[in-house]
C-alpha cells in the first residue's frame, strides 16, 4: 500500500469515526432553558411564616402558610424583596385591625 492510500484510507476513518464525548451537563449549563430554577423562599413576619415565595417566569409566586396572609395566596410579585414587603404589610393591618376592635368592645 502506498503512503498515499494509507492517508486517504486515515481521512476516510476520521470522516466515519463516531463523534467526540461530549459534557451534556456542560451544554445544558449554557442553554438557559436547562439551567437551574432559583429555591424557594421561605418568608418570615417575625417568628410568623406567613409562606413562600416560588420562582416563577416574571416573578415569584407567593403561597401562603398562615390564614392572616391568605389575602396574598396566588399572589405574583416581581421579587422575592416586593412578596415580603407585602407580608409585612398584611401583617401590620391585621394587627391594626385586631387592635381597633380590642379597642371598641
């Protein structure tokens, strides 16, 4: 066989051989569509866990744990930051409101 025939015949193996190894995990890190979905976030009113926040495309989902955020269940917020100010503030209007009516009575 001639040295020309064994390069063509090498040529012709590595236009037939089997491609590369390649790292899915690798790929799947650079296609935004793979890559890993923020936790969860629990959100606390003091010692109250009033729910948590669920990333979600646009936002985060608030679901509540406690009946005095119920309000809020389902709730979209644009952060994580937006959901716990609006406990917050659920919080101290249903404290409010307990208040006025110890108040009244």
């Amino acid at each position: 066989m001639s040295h020309l025939q064994i390069e063509a015949e090498r040529a012709l193996n590595r236009l037939h051989a089997a491609p590369g190894f390649v790292d899915h995990r690798a790929e799947r890190a650079r296609n935004r569509l793979h890559a890993e979905p923020a936790p969860a976030r629990i959100i606390e009113v003091g010692e109250i866990a009033a729910g948590i926040a669920v990333p979600e495309p646009g936002g985060v989902r608030f679901f509540s744990s406690n009946r005095d955020f119920d309000l809020l269940d389902g709730a979209v917020f644009r952060s994580v930051e937006q959901a716990a100010r609006a406990a917050r503030d659920r919080f101290r209007h249903r404290i409010g409101a307990r208040e006025s009516r110890l108040q009244a009575v």
